[in-house]
C-alpha cells in the first residue's frame, strides 16, 4: 500500500505544472503560471490585433443567420438589421466594460470573479462558464464537420449522407458521412489548441483577411445567378404596433443574448493587452460594424436564393452551398470548395476565441495543480467530443432555446462583477490578494465565499425564471414574459443593483473612495507569502493594504 501511495504521489508530481516556488497548498489550488498576472513580455495584444480578433469573429455561421429569425418573426429585413446594430453596440460597451479589467490588472476571469465572488466562491461561475464552452465546442465543431462535409463532397460528389451506407440510427440525428466530416474537423481543429493564448492572434489575423473576402465573394457570387437582391429586400413588416415594438426589442436581445459568454470572458484575451487603451476603441466599434456586415451579407444572399431556387428563401449558407453542388459544374463546384474551407477557418477560430480558450482558462481556476490553458483546452476538445453533439441538434429550436437562456443567466455574474469593479471598488484591486487563500484576505468573505455577490446573482436570476419557463411552452403572466423579453437586462441590472445595495448596507475591504486603478504596477507578480522580492506590487501583510495606494484609499 506504501508503495503505491508512493506511485501515486510520483506520478501526480509527473504530471504537476510548473509553479512558483514557496506556495502553500492551499495556493497551489489558486495559481499557476496561466493565471497569474501576464507579464510584460506576453502583452502582445495591440489594437489592430483586437480588430482582427472581433472581425475575425463575427464572421461564422451563427453570426451569417442573427437576422434569419427576425424576419421570420415578422420584421423586414431593415428593421432585423437595425436590431443587430444596436445589440451589438449595446454588447460591445458591456465587452470593453468587462475586457478593461483584464487589459489593466492583465487577470483572466476567474481571477477577476475571486474579488466579486470570493475566493472560493467563484468556483461555481466559473464551473458555469467552463460546462457551457464544453458544450458549445461540441456544437461548433459539428457545424465545423458540416462544413468539411461540403469540402470533400465538392471534390468527391459519391461523398453524400444519401448514398454512403449509414450506420448510425435513423433517429440519432447523425450519419456515417456527417460523423466522419465532424472527426475529421475535431481532429484537425486540436493543434491550433496548442500554441499560447498570446500567438495565436495570427489565426485571427489570418482569418480576418481570408473569410470576409470569401463571403464577399459568396454575395456576389449568389446576386448575380439571381440577378437582384431578391424580395425580402422589398418585403415590409408584417407587424404593427406593440407587436412590432416587442418583437424588435427581442430581436435587440437575442442579439445581445448571442454575446453573454463572451461578456464574462473578454478579460481572457484582453489581459494579453498592451495597455488599456488597446482593448477600448478597437473593441467598441469593431464588434457592432462587422457583425452588422455579416448579418447584411446574410440577408442579401437569403434573399436573391427566392429567385435562384423560389419557394422560402434559404438561411443556411451551408444547405445553399449544397445546392450549388448538385446544380453546377466543376467550375462552380471549387467555388463552393473555398467558400466552405473558409467558413471551415471561420468556425475553427470561433470555437478557440470563444470556447476552446475560455475552457482552458476556467479549468486552470477549477485544477490549477495539474491543468493549464493548453490542457484544458484539450479536455474541453475532448468533453465536445464525447457528449455526442449531434444528439442536442435533433431539436434545433428547443436547443437554441435552452442554451440562449442559460447564457442570458451569466447575465447576473457579469452585473456582480461590473458592479464590484466600477462602482463598489472604483477600480481598485490588491492584485496578489487575489491568490491568498488566508482568512484575513480582503477576498476570503466567509469561508472564502462572498454572500452579498451570491444573493445578488440569486436574485438577477429569480426575475427571469418565471419569463424562461413560458420560454419553453409554460403558461406564465404576460408581465414575465414582458420582463424575459428584456431578459439581459433584466438579470444585469438586478444583480447590479442588489450587490451595491448589498455592499453600501454591509461595506467590504479593500475599496477605495475615488476612483483609483493600480494596474500599472503589476508587472512580475510574485504570490508566494515568504517572497516580497520581484518588480511587481509589495504587499504590507500587517496592514494587508497596497503600499503605494492613495491616501484617499478606504480600507473598510
């Protein structure tokens, strides 16, 4: 059994990533070398890097189909698109909101919720974040095999669901042919998981060039076999009245609800940041300007498919480019082969930037003793595999449902933590406190979880619940549904609300009077409790404030 035991104890310590030296076991739980402060030398994110990511971003299949719904819900297409403006606007100021914490203490999210939340009590959002990238690397990455589908049908056209014998279940909501695609985009999507969060804005500078031209080249290409936009163009609004304004207000907050996850998680990438000032501008107005594009693209190409084929128009890019296989030629057919590889990239970058990153960051917060970004990317790769995407695609609409609901609930982690930073704590954070684990820390609370943050993001989700079950078919009053309606705003502004109420009723450590941001002085961050020696910020562990804080600092 000693043995064993010493096995055991050898192979864990195999296996172990690199930490600081001096770190007590209960720190072991809280750092590693990916979730401490970045340190100048990895700041490499300038702004034009913040512009390929977001216009890199925007252009993907979900992105191409924000307006689809809209106007099958009744709007014409210039109100659906007037919708994606202004909640993308809304979104990118919620993104610069949260993305300034991270570009001036250079922390991810998990650490930043340690100071909302607690130390320990930022495990269950974080946990949160981490369960829905799983889920969504796995759905991305099979909308990415459909993608490879269409590549390798457009060389090989015996490469078709219809044809290729089939052994999957007829109601499994897959075939050979489109599990073998996903494999394959699985497969080829895991060595972009290996290069470090700092590197891999060439992907997105890459993308940024090659999938806007291909969709560029994909609405020329559809206007012209149609010669003219199409109806939907000259289609008016088949609402009036107050059902025209909800379904518009809607429409705004599905926008806004498509963005939810990565409003908690923009301080992942702009920690990478040069200075804050990198992450404002380019953030602000790249988010709404290429995401308003893309929409355009896909409503114009949706359109002129009503005269190309007749009947609805099609608001899939990728059942339209399956069309243009059966009925072209060998000409048409490489079209259709670049047109689907770059939507192949579009998705690969996509599930990195949102999930594959976000995932692996979240994990290195639940395990830092033996998980890092880059491994717990593959494990979220590995998790998106095994849970069987396609079974949750069966239903699209009731899927979509659930998930757009569950992202609007990390509404309530975002409301705690602007709330915290902006307007509790003016900025102001004792960075290495963030790793102490000590009762005595400003961020243990009770038993290292915050209560005033859990009761605020309880309550931001209590005025939703009862509006999200009549989301999924329950009869419910007309005023939860008015309030679902509005459902971000909603979980954002009670959650805010309550936790400053909370906070000004029952104050807590570490605050400042007036607003006071110390990032600039994080620059080599030692967290060990015997180690005061390095560049970054010292510490006074008697008076557990910041050294060269501002005589107006409040310490509660």
């Amino acid at each position: 059994m000693a043995i064993k035991k010493r096995a055991i104890s050898r192979f864990a310590e195999k296996i172990a990533v690199d930490a600081e030296p001096g770190l007590t076991t209960a720190q072991l739980m809280l750092t590693n070398h990916d979730l401490k402060p970045v340190e100048p030398a990895r700041r490499q994110w300038g702004p034009w890097n913040f512009v390929g990511f977001w216009v890199a971003d925007s252009f993907n299949i979900n992105t191409w189909m924000i307006s689809s719904s809209m106007i099958v819900g009744g709007l014409s297409w210039w109100q659906s698109w007037l919708c994606v403006w202004i909640g993308y606007a809304i979104s990118a100021c919620f993104i610069c909101l949260t993305g300034r914490i991270g570009a001036t203490y250079h922390i991810g999210f998990p650490v930043v919720s340690r100071s909302s939340f607690g130390i320990w009590g930022s495990l269950w959002p974080i946990f949160n974040r981490a369960a829905m990238a799983c889920i969504w690397y796995g759905v991305q990455s099979y909308i990415g095999g459909h993608c490879v589908y269409i590549m390798i049908r457009a060389i090989w056209l015996r490469w078709d669901r219809d044809t290729i014998p089939n052994t999957f279940a007829e109601d499994s909501g897959t075939t050979t042919a489109d599990f073998a695609s996903f494999f394959i985009f699985w497969l080829c999507s895991l060595p972009a998981i290996w290069f470090p969060v700092h590197q891999i804005r060439h992907l997105f500078t890459v993308k940024a060039y090659f999938v806007p031209t291909a969709g560029i080249a994909f609405l020329i290409w559809a206007v012209v076999r149609a010669g003219g936009v199409g109806p939907i163009i000259r289609q008016p609004s088949r609402l009036e009245g107050s059902e025209l304004a909800w379904e518009f207000v809607k429409g705004v907050m599905s926008s806004i609800a498509n963005f939810a996850t990565l409003i908690v998680n923009d301080p992942d990438f702009s920690r990478f940041a040069g200075k804050p000032r990198d992450a404002l501008w380019s953030q602000l107005f790249t988010i709404p300007i290429g995401f308003a594009f893309t929409s355009f693209i896909g409503i114009i190409v949706s359109s002129s498919t009503t005269i190309i084929y007749g009947g609805d128009p099609i608001w899939d890019p990728l059942d339209l480019l399956e069309h243009f296989i059966n009925d072209g030629g060998s000409a048409q057919r490489f079209g259709v082969f670049v047109i689907a590889a770059a939507f192949s990239l579009a998705q690969l970058g996509t599930n990195i930037a949102a999930n594959s990153v976000s995932a692996g960051t979240d994990m290195t917060a639940l395990l830092p003793r033996f998980l890092n970004i880059r491994r717990g990317g593959y494990v979220c790769a590995a998790v998106g595999l095994a849970m069987c995407p396609w079974t949750l695609l069966t239903s699209a609409n009731q899927f979509t449902t659930y998930l757009s609901a569950y992202s609007v609930f990390l509404s309530s982690i975002a409301g705690v933590m602007i709330g915290d930073y902006y307007f509790v704590r003016k900025g102001y954070l004792e960075v290495k406190e963030l790793y102490d684990a000590r009762k005595s820390g400003p961020y243990f609370f009770n038993y290292g979880i915050h209560w005033r943050a859990y009761v605020a993001y309880i309550a931001g989700i209590i005025i939703n619940v009862v509006g999200f079950a009549g989301a999924i078919g329950r009869e419910v009053p007309i005023g939860a549904t008015y309030i679902y309606n509005i459902n971000f705003f909603a979980g954002f502004i009670v959650s805010s609300g309550v936790y400053y109420g909370l906070c000004r009723l029952s104050p807590i450590p570490a605050t400042s009077d007036t607003w006071m941001e110390v990032g600039d002085e994080v620059e080599d961050l030692r967290v060990a409790y015997d180690n005061q020696s390095g560049s970054g910020p010292e510490f006074d562990d008697d008076s557990r404030a910041y050294k060269g804080a501002h005589e107006d600092t409040k310490a509660v």
